[in-house]
C-alpha cells in the first residue's frame, strides 16, 4: 500500500495520512502538492511584474535616448552646412591675401611655441573661470534649495512606497482572507461586516499603486522633475478617502463588534501574526490612510517653500495645495458631525427611559463624569435650587452628561443601568444663570 503523510505548519492540526492504490498515482499526488504552493507563484508574478516595469523603463529611456540623437544629427548636418559655407568663403580670403603674405610667420619655430604657450594659458584661464562660476552656483541659495526641494521629492517617493505597502498587506493579509472565510460553510464574519470594516481600502490601495508608479517614472528622468501633473491625476479620484474616512468610527465600532465572537477573534489573530503585518493589528493599518491627506499637505508645503516663484510648477502646486487643505477641512467637519451624532446616540441608548433631546443634531457633546450631589442647605437661596428628591438627606453619586444646550443629570442603579432623575434631571441651559459665590 502506498500512503502520504502531510504535516501542518502550526500547532493544532492533526496530521493526514493519505493512501493510494498504486506508487504511480500517489507520485503524481506528491508532485502535485509539491507544485502549487501559492506564496511561489506569487513570487513569480512579482518578479516578472518587476522584469516588466524594468523593461518598460528601458524602452521608454532608448526612446528618448534615440529623439536626443536624432535631433543631435539634424543639429550637427545643420552646422556641418555652416561650416562648409564658411571655409569656402574663407578659403575665398585666403586666396585675394596671398600674394600681400608671406609664410615666414609660420615657419618659424618661435612663434609656434609662443602661439603653442598661448593656447594651453588660454585654456586654463577658461577653465579656471569656469570652476569659479561652478563653485559659486554650488554654494549659492538657489542651489541649496534646488538641493532640499529634490531631497523632499525623494522622501516623498519613500514615504508612498511604504504606504502603498502598508495598504497591499491590509488588503491581501485581511481583506481577501476574510471575504474566502465569509463565503465559507461556517463564516466567521459576515460579507456585510467585511465591507464595513474595509469599505473602499482595495480601491484606494489601486489608486496609490497608479500614483505610485508615476512617481517613480518622474525619478527615472532626474534631474528633470515635473509632479504637478501627477497630483492634477490624483486630485479627481480623492473623493474615495471622504468615504473611508467618514465610515472610518464605524468600520472600528463594527470590528470590536466582531471581535466578541471567539472564532472571529481567533482567525484574526491568525492573520496578525502573519511575519508582513510585523507584529502590528488590523485597526493600525486601518488608521493608515486616515494621516495620508495631512501628509500630502506637509509635503505640498515643504516644496513650495524651496520653489521659486518662477518656477513652472508653482502655480499648479499651489493648486493642488489649496484642493486637498479644502478636502481636508470637509473630512474634519464630517467627521466631527458624524462623531457627534453616533456619541449623542450611545449615549441616549444608555439611559433606560431614554432622552429625546439628545435625538437634536445640533447638540453638541462636551464632558461627561461622575458628580457628587451634596444635601441641599438651607442657606439664603441655595434651597431654591435643589436637584433631585427635595428629601436628599445625604452625599449621593450622580453621572453627568453636559452639551451644549442641555445638562443631564443620572443615577446609576445596581445593575450599571442609567436612570435620568425625576426631578431636574433635563436642565436647559438656554434658560439658566451660572452664578458665580464670591464669599
């Protein structure tokens, strides 16, 4: 009987034992399973992708290498014409001041070395001066700038070269497993949870690959560096991120929601300790493109201040600039409203009989805490504004709620749950006084 054992990689899979009716079929089982390891063909297609963006490189660099030598010919056949025309009217010179010349000058060995003397002072002084205005534009500011304006091009391309990483290991170490393992017999998570969590990431990971590669053909034409086209490419497609962004809170909400489910939080786990996510969790990664529009702002600003004015790109820089500082602000107001919505919501949820004044958008949340209500005393005014029972007889623990418009005040029962105090419970604040005791 010809058998096969295969062995798993990780603690709590039994091994298989696998049997064959003949040596033939279970080689062939063997070969197989040796062959479709899918992390290798993975590879291959990474190094091939590579192979072909260097491929493409190299094309597009003889392209321009051939337009340069063209035009060089046609520049050099242009001045090889001019300079025929000349040494024929030369030669014309030469022949009406023949006669009035003698060649004693030129065979005389003295003046060749004098005119040999000449020519090599003639070239050091060139040369001379031309290191001098070489080596007063390397140690000018404009040069200085130049200088700094190409670093921060360069950490530019680091910086998105990371990210884009960052967001391929969120989409192919989280996204796509978790989508095979709702679609299984016994999912973990369901396909409406795994689109809440991940919204739009993979689309936003296919944009930045596009911008990405951009970027790096920009870097193959160095010294030559024009981005404000890449940017005018990038600024349509950004309305994406007001979506991630905006769902960004509930994506959060809705994965610690599944993370109380045992399985769930295992199989991600799992995940998380895959050696690419270098030990860091699901929400870090899906914080990342929470800080890539301030990061384009900082950058748009660092090159604008080591970009002269007359620079061609200046104008389309502080376009792109002006673009992203506005969608930036929008984000940061819906955030903030979305925010607020959802906390006035968990917080209404929590009290037991409710409050339909938390249900106003315009409500605001500041602070909440515990308070201690103290015994009402009968002290000159001080009686006339009791809270709660008019028989407090002693110090009682009270959970405060403050907005911007109202001021709720709860007790909390011997179960956790919130209870909003009969009397005073709702204070408006549209219609009190704070009052300040100057004793």
């Amino acid at each position: 009987q010809y058998y096969f054992t295969v062995l798993f990689g990780h603690d709590g899979q039994k091994p298989l034992e696998l049997r064959c009716d003949d040596e033939v079929d279970g080689d062939e089982w063997v070969e197989a399973i040796h062959q479709a390891s899918y992390s290798d063909i993975l590879i291959e297609r990474e190094v091939l992708m590579q192979k072909y963006i260097h491929l493409v490189q190299i094309v597009e660099t003889e392209k321009i290498a051939a337009n340069q030598l063209r035009h060089q010919l046609e520049d050099q056949d242009t001045e090889i014409e001019r300079l025929k025309s000349e040494i024929i009217a030369l030669n014309k010179t030469k022949e009406r001041m023949r006669p009035y010349q003698g060649n004693q000058e030129d065979d005389d060995p003295d003046i060749k070395k004098i005119k040999k003397v000449q020519s090599f002072m003639r070239g050091w002084l060139c040369r001379r001066k031309w290191k001098t205005i070489v080596q007063d534009y390397i140690c000018s500011p404009h040069a200085e700038s130049m200088r700094k304006r190409n670093q921060i091009v360069f950490n530019m391309v680091e910086a998105e070269s990371e990210y884009v990483h960052q967001l391929y290991v969120l989409v192919n170490c989280f996204l796509r497993p978790l989508r095979m393992a709702a679609s299984s017999k016994k999912p973990p998570i369901s396909h409406d949870d795994v689109s809440s969590i991940f919204l739009n990431s993979e689309t936003i990971m296919f944009l930045h690959e596009i911008f990405h590669q951009g970027l790096k053909a920009r870097i193959a034409n160095w010294p030559t560096l024009i981005l404000a086209d890449l940017f005018d490419i990038l600024l349509p497609m950004l309305n994406i991120y007001q979506e991630f962004v905006r769902n960004h809170q509930y994506s959060l909400q809705v994965l610690a929601n599944c993370k109380q489910n045992r399985d769930f939080d295992k199989l991600l786990k799992q995940y998380e300790a895959n050696p690419a996510c270098e030990g860091r969790m699901l929400e870090t990664f899906l914080t990342y493109p929470m800080f890539q529009i301030p990061r384009y702002i900082i950058t748009l600003h660092e090159l604008l201040a080591h970009t002269p004015h007359e620079h061609i790109e200046r104008k389309s820089l502080e376009f792109a600039k002006s673009k992203l500082e506005e969608l930036s602000r929008v984000m940061h107001d819906e955030v903030s409203d979305t925010e607020n919505i959802r906390k006035n919501l968990a917080i209404e949820r929590m009290i037991v009989e409710g409050c339909d004044i938390l249900l106003d958008t315009s409500q605001t949340f500041i602070r909440q805490g515990s308070l201690i209500q103290v015994p009402s005393v009968e002290r000159g005014k001080l009686s006339k504004v009791r809270l709660g029972s008019l028989s407090l007889k002693k110090e009682g623990e009270r959970q405060c709620f403050l907005f911007t418009k109202h001021f709720l005040i709860c007790t909390r029962s011997s179960g956790g749950k919130l209870h909003l105090l009969k009397t005073g419970g709702v204070l408006s604040l549209m219609e009190c006084t704070l009052i300040e005791e100057t004793e």
